[in-house]
C-alpha cells in the first residue's frame, strides 16, 4: 500500500507546475453543476397556447388541369422574336486545298483535300485540278498551276533559314 500511496504522490508532484490551472479547472466544473442541479430542479416555464398554428391538411393531388397548362404552354422552345442570324460561310480561294507532296519515282506528286476534308486525291505535273487549272510544277514545298493564264504559287510553309539549306545552297 506503501508502494502504491508513494507512486500516486510521485505523479502529484509532477502535475505541481499546473496546480493554478487544475485549480481553475476545478471551479468551473463546480459552477457548472450548480448551474445545472438550479436547473433541473425549477419548474419548466408556462406554454403560451396563444401562439398556436394548425398543422396543414393533407389535399389530394390533382395535377390534372395543370399538367394540361404546362404541356401546351412552350416553356422550352426559344423564342420566336429572339431568331438567331445564321451567316453562310463564303468559300475563300479554290474548292481544293494543298496539304502535302510525296516522291513516286522519279515524278513529284501533289496531295490535295476535296470537300473540306471529306477527299484526298493526289496528282502530277500536267494535271488539271478540280477547278480546272492546270499544274505546271510540283515542289518539296511548293505547287505552281497556271489559273486562266495566271501563274500562281500555293507554298505549304513560309520562307526560313532552312529553306535554304534544304535548296543547297548552303547558306544560314
């Protein structure tokens, strides 16, 4: 019993430097338990009958004449005054355009997009393109057609520092 009253004050002695706020501690839960019998033990305050409300009544649900209402009116179409202004796309430049070249053999061949992507059709020097003008050369990067006696060039990139490299020239 000796061994067991020694441990427990061994145990006080180290809660000493928090004996003021044990202590504090203590006394609040006192006033709250005093608080709390004062409480419990009164009489529980009057009811005020005159604030009284009725519980609603139940009503059957008829959705009949209003699901009606609600199904011819247009809640979710748009409005009529409000029409949207769809403007046509004017098609710039040829039906056709130049995506790329490829080497088949010794001939140089163009590949060309119909139908806004929908086709690809390739052809060579001396063809005709969809539009009727005539291809006069094909380049690594360049088609060149003849368009109602107007030479013209469509270049699949603009002019850099290594188009000159790619020509030979050997110049930066």
């Amino acid at each position: 019993m000796d061994r067991i009253l020694t441990q427990i004050l061994e145990r006080l002695g180290a809660l000493r430097p928090y004996a003021t706020h044990l202590g504090a501690l203590g006394i609040a839960i006192l006033f709250g338990l005093i608080v709390a019998v004062f409480k419990v033990s009164g009489s529980p305050p009057a009811v005020d009958t005159a604030d009284r409300w009725p519980f609603p009544q139940w009503a059957p649900f008829r959705a009949g004449p209003q699901r009606e209402v609600l199904a011819r009116s247009t809640l979710w179409a748009e409005d009529p005054t409000k029409a949207k202004v769809v403007v046509e796309k004017k098609v710039e430049g040829p039906p056709w355009r130049f995506i790329g070249t490829f080497q088949e053999g010794d001939t140089r061949m163009a590949v060309i997009e119909l139908d806004q992507g929908k086709r690809i059709q390739r052809v060579g020097p001396g063809q005709p393109l969809p539009n009727g003008a005539l291809i006069k050369t094909i380049d690594t990067s360049v088609l060149t057609y003849d368009e109602n006696g107007i030479e013209k060039a469509l270049k699949l990139f603009g002019l850099t520092k290594t188009d000159n490299l790619a020509a030979g020239t050997g110049k930066n």
